[in-house]
C-alpha cells in the first residue's frame, strides 16, 4: 500500500503509453514495412499559374491573327466558317467565297471589283447620291459578273439615238432616266448638250472608218444621191451613199453625207452641195 501512494500521476501516464518488449518490436517491424506514397500534389503559386489564357488574351490572338491578312482585299471581306470551312463573306452583297488561305486573294480581288453593291456604297459615300434601288440588286437575285465603263455606255446611247432617230430631249424624259437607274445606278445620264457631243464624236469616228475603207478598195465606187424631207416638211435633206462591190464579190453601201439644202431645191443647188460633199 505504502508504494501506491507514492506513484506520481505524470510518470505513471507515461508509461501507460510503453508497449512491452515484444510488442514494441512486432510494432517497429510493421511499420518498416508502409512505404510512403511517390505521388505529390504541387500548389502553383502566382508566378507557376498562367495568366494569358483569358479572355482578353483571346481577342487580341484574334486581332493579331487578323493582322496578318495583308492583302486590301480583306477590308471588303469577312472570314468566317462556313460548315467547318474558311469562306470569305463579302461586306456588300454578303456572298460567300473561298477563303481557305490569306495568300490567295485573287479571286476576291475580282470580286471586289465587279461587285455592284460595293462600287453604290462608295459612290454614295463620295459623292452623297442616292439611286433607285430595284429588287434585283437587294439580294433576291443573283447578280452576274461583268463591268461597267461609263464611257461606253454614252456612246451605246448616242449610237441609239442616231440609229433609230430619237429626239436629244430624250435623256430629260422621266421615265427613261428612271429605266436607265434600273439597269444601272452607276450611270449617269448626259444631258442635251452632253449627248449632242457624243453624236459628234461618234459621227467623227465613223467618218475615219469610211475613209479608211474607201482607200483601200481596188474596185470603182458608184455614188447616188436621194432627197429627204423632214417631218414637218419644210426642210429638205440630201443623203449621198457611196456603192461598191467588197473582196467577197458582194454589194455594199455605205452613206458618206446627210446634208441640209434650203430651198429651193434646184439641180445647180444640188450640184454644188454634192461636189462639195465629195471634196470634204
């Protein structure tokens, strides 16, 4: 009894703790036998983590993708994908072309100079007009490619006008300016005096043509006059025609002069206005 009293409680809840001697070496020899785990989790710190996948990131990888397409074509066209592929969109009339590589551009190089769409929104973004816009160039037909020269286009029209007699005042009629911005807005209709010009150049070039043509011929060229009366009948016109046989064996005629003769309309008038048409 005397040597339980004298048990101190911290040393006697130490040695609870102890194993005995063969309990402690079957417990050593378990634990040599646990290996520790090889796998390790790592946590990145600021500088490991990467910051540039953003959103921020994306748009500028987009915007220096964008930057390398060089050509001028593709400030009049869009990439997008179409189906999983690379097409070009035109800004304009919204159609879709090839555009599977940034270095082939010629194509859309021809498009953007043949599109109608393009050539009404520039001029009107130059030069402020406005045209009649029929349904066909809104989409809902497909447009052929082609090209527009002006210059021809006032020529067809005065050549129209020589052929089947049209009066000048028919470019400040309504209906046919309106018919005109139909077919093509980008052109523009000459007005009298305009026209008249034209008819000139036009009468000028055809006088050379002729002239060429007579030079050359090897055969004799009959000419006969005929006499005109215009439709109010009271001026008198005189057409000379030349009248000759070509290479082929075949009769041709050509008119050299349309020529005004006052009254009166005597045979020594007549005369004299038909050798001065042949000396000109």
């Amino acid at each position: 009894m005397e040597n339980v009293g004298n048990i101190d409680p911290l040393t006697s809840q130490d040695s609870a703790h102890q194993l005995a001697p063969g309990m402690e070496e079957s417990f050593n020899s378990s634990l040599n036998g646990l290996t520790p785990s090889k796998e390790t989790v790592e946590i990145p710190n600021d500088e490991t983590i990467d910051k540039t996948d953003t959103c921020d990131n994306i748009e500028e990888l987009a915007e220096k993708k964008k930057g390398k397409l060089r050509s001028k074509a593709w400030d009049h066209f869009i990439k997008v994908k179409v189906n999983g592929e690379d097409k070009a969109q035109c800004k304009y009339c919204k159609k879709f072309l090839g555009g599977k590589s940034s270095n082939e551009t010629k194509h859309l190089l021809q498009h953007m100079e043949t599109c109608i769409h393009r050539k009404i929104h520039e001029n009107k973004t130059t030069k402020g007009q406005t045209y009649i816009m029929p349904k066909s160039l809104q989409g809902k037909q497909e447009l052929g490619v082609g090209t527009y020269n002006a210059e021809k286009s006032r020529k067809e029209l005065a050549c129209a006008i020589i052929m089947h007699e049209y009066p000048l005042s028919i470019v400040d009629h309504i209906g046919f300016r309106r018919f005109v911005a139909s077919l093509q807005p980008l052109f523009h209709v000459p007005c009298r005096n305009t026209i008249r010009k034209e008819i000139f150049k036009v009468y000028e070039f055809e006088k050379t043509i002729t002239s060429k043509l007579l030079d050359s011929l090897q055969a004799r060229v009959a000419i006969t006059s005929d006499m005109w009366t215009s439709s109010n009948k009271k001026k008198g016109y005189m057409v000379v025609t030349a009248h000759y046989v070509d290479g082929a064996w075949n009769l041709q005629s050509c008119i050299l002069r349309f020529i005004y003769i006052p009254a009166p309309h005597s045979s020594d008038r007549l005369c004299a206005a038909l050798v001065k048409c042949l000396m000109d």
